[in-house]
C-alpha cells in the first residue's frame, strides 16, 4: 500500500468512525475533570483503545500513552492530546452539557481527546501498513495542561518521548472555520507564568491614612503601575503582557488593611526575555511601593516557553491537510501558553490549530462557558493528526536520502 492508498484508508476509517467520535466527544464534555484530577476521563480513553488492540500505559497519576505498530519501529512518531478541564461554568445549554457543577471543557480538550483517540483507532486498523513502513505512532494523552507548571514534565519523566523522532499535536481555533487549519513556522505561542503580589503593612482607620501604611491604594498602584513601567523597561519587541485576574485587599470600607494581594499572568513572545525578567519585576514592584512603607513579596511561577514549530513539522502539517482536503491558513502568534512547548523541545514537530467555527456561524472564545465547537471538527482533527504521522515519516526518508534538502 503506498502512502496515498494509506491516506485514502485512514480517511475512510475516521469517516466511518465519526458518529461513534461525537458520541465519545459528548460523554467527556459531559464529565469534565479538573487538572490533575483527569481519572474518569483517563478510563474512558484506555476502555476505547484497549478494545481496539491498541498498547496502553498507564501514566503516574492520570493520563496514559498508547502506542500503535512495530515496538522496534525505525521511526516513531508522538501524537498529543491535553485531558483537563477549567474551573469554569458552561452557559451553552447543549444537551450534553457539563454535569460537573462549576467545571467544562472551555478550551476544547475534549475535542483534542476525541480527534487523538480516532487517530489511534483508524492507525491501528491499519497497522500492518505501518510495519511495512517501519514506523510506529504513540500517543500522549496528557494531564493537567491548564496548569502551571504543566503536565507535560510529567509526561515526558515517564518516557512519552522515549525513542520518539518527532512529536505533533492540535488546538481548537474557534476563530476558524471548520476545515482550516492555522499553521505557523517559528513561534506560535507566547511565554507564560503565573505572578503573585502580595503586600503588607500596617493597617488602621480611613479617617487617618496618614498614620498607616495605606496598602490599599499601594495595592491599586502596583496594579496600574507595575505593567506600564514593564512596558517601559523591556523591548517592545519582547511583546510582555503582565495582566491581573484577582485583587483582593480589605472587608470594610473604613478599614485600612494590613495585607492584600494581587495576581495575574505575565506573558512574553520573546524567550529570551522571558528567562531574564525576574530581576527586573522584582525591581519595579518594590520601587512602586517603596513611597507608601508597604513591604512587598513578589512570587513569579515560571511556566512554559513559547511553542516553537519546527520548518519540517509544518511542512508535514500542510501536506496531512491537503491530503485530508482541508485548508492550511496562516496563522499568527498568540499570547496564550501552551506547555506542549516542553515537548518540542527535546523533539522536532509542530502544533496546528484546527478551525471549529460553523461557516457562517458566530465566532466564541476559548476558556469562555459558552465555547461551542462544531463537531465536524472531531473527524478532521483525527485525520490530520493520523495523517501527519505518515507524512512525516515519508518527509524524513527523503529527507535522510537528499541531505541537501536540510541545508
């Protein structure tokens, strides 16, 4: 079977497959599960894969690997999945809405799950054509992907990138249409860590501000203050965004508090300025308090680098979706992380966003409760990411046969 046979199969296979991939998709939607808590839904992918034949490890904690082809493959390539669900209440009023009170999958994970386990499912129907090829296709269903840090350290201590060559992965896009797929050579994502700010002092009445340490509006300073000298003090070109999410300071209105806190995101397009930028907010934070006698404690939480695409990984990502008939887009760099950064770097591959707008339809947001995702998207995402496995095991024979083609 040559390689447009094999396409052509795995295709059909995913096609036939589709409404039993809805079904799968709706019943994790329905059970979401936070970071790190992913049991029911780790059951649910190695109850899938094991029926089918397919080698499943378990991995410490939740999440698992599952491997399809040859153990002594010449080439093996890595196929990625996040699991976890956000601290979020759905609003969509689907019918197989969140039963989990507070918790849905506002990012899309149960739709990388889905497309990943029909990848798997399609790959091993087919997995005498892989033995002929000498290549085996493992896939890495990870936990705790919303959290920082990640749970793609985990994953990788635990051997999921062990004797790989390359490793891909897909995200929801909602800004895309069905069909497209947004690719990006070089960095896609941004740099991102979680920041805490906490102040004291000494607190007392309103009515006399000027016998305490008035932390509250020290409090409000650090806020506006902190990201415009940040601003000020960096490259533009490091692209940094230091955001805040929570404030909180006080209980009464005529109360001076002793302690309050702040916290957010920073998030940089630049790695290098991402590795050097400790000192540099530790230095701002306290000059923008130091006026006010508040003593400040600055807690940064490094989380991932940028994902980077390798030149190859995209090229392999263009080809598995025209072989699919869908429409690789360009795509630009966004501010959000993604620890799937932590794979790239140790192995060469890319991340494709895979467009889950309706055509014509409204276009939502992630991490937002009312994310809908048009399901066409599961069959698609599940061919693109089998495709590129063939592909790029194609791509880097010739690639070993024409080493001009790497200068």
């Amino acid at each position: 079977m040559n390689d447009d046979a094999l396409l052509a199969a795995l295709g059909e296979r995913i096609s036939a497959l589709a409404p039993a991939l809805i079904d799968i998709r709706r019943d994790l939607h329905a059970h979401p599960e936070l970071s790190r808590e992913e049991t029911r839904t780790t059951q649910s992918v190695a109850d899938h894969l094991t029926a089918a034949g397919v080698r499943v490890r378990l991995l410490p904690g939740t999440g698992l690997l599952a491997d399809v082809g040859p153990s002594d493959a010449v080439h093996r390539v890595a196929l990625r999945a996040d699991m976890d669900a956000l601290p979020v209440r759905e609003r969509t009023g689907l019918d197989f809405a969140s039963t989990t009170p507070g918790v849905c999958h506002a990012c899309g994970h149960d739709v990388h799950v889905t497309a990943l386990i029909g990848a798997l499912l399609a790959l091993a129907a087919n997995e005498s054509a892989l033995t002929e090829r000498g290549v085996a296709v493992r896939g890495i269903f990870q936990a705790a992907e919303e959290m920082i840090p990640g749970g793609a350290h985990d994953a990788i201590l635990a051997g999921a990138l062990d004797g790989v060559d390359a490793v891909f992965a897909v995200h929801c896009d909602p800004s895309l249409d069905v069909g497209q797929v947004g690719l990006r050579e070089g960095p896609i994502t941004a740099a991102c860590d979680q920041v805490a700010v906490s102040l004291h002092g000494r607190g007392g009445h309103t009515s006399r501000p000027q016998l305490t340490e008035d932390l509250t509006y020290a409090l409000a300073k650090v806020v506006t203050d902190v990201p415009a000298a940040l601003s000020r003090r960096l490259d533009p070109r490091a692209g940094a965004a230091l955001v805040w999410g929570t404030i909180t300071a006080g209980r009464a209105p005529n109360v001076i508090p002793s302690t309050g806190e702040c916290t957010g995101t920073l998030r940089m397009l630049d790695a290098h300025a991402w590795l050097t930028v400790g000192p540099l907010l530790e230095e701002i934070v306290h000059g923008v308090v130091a006026p006010y006698g508040v003593q400040a404690k600055v807690e940064r939480v490094k989380g991932v680098p940028p994902v980077v695409n390798t030149s190859d990984g995209i090229q392999s990502f263009r080809l598995a979706a025209l072989a699919g008939a869908m429409v690789p887009v360009s795509t630009t760099q966004s501010l959000g992380g993604e620890d799937f950064s932590w794979y790239l770097a140790q192995a060469p591959g890319a991340m494709a966003r895979l467009g889950t707008r309706t055509h014509g339809g409204p276009t939502f947001d992630l991490h937002q409760g009312d994310l809908v995702v048009d399901e066409d998207a599961i069959a698609l995402g599940a061919r693109l990411l089998a495709s590129v496995a063939i592909v790029w095991h194609t791509d880097a024979n010739r690639r070993a046969l024409d080493p001009l083609e790497t200068t």
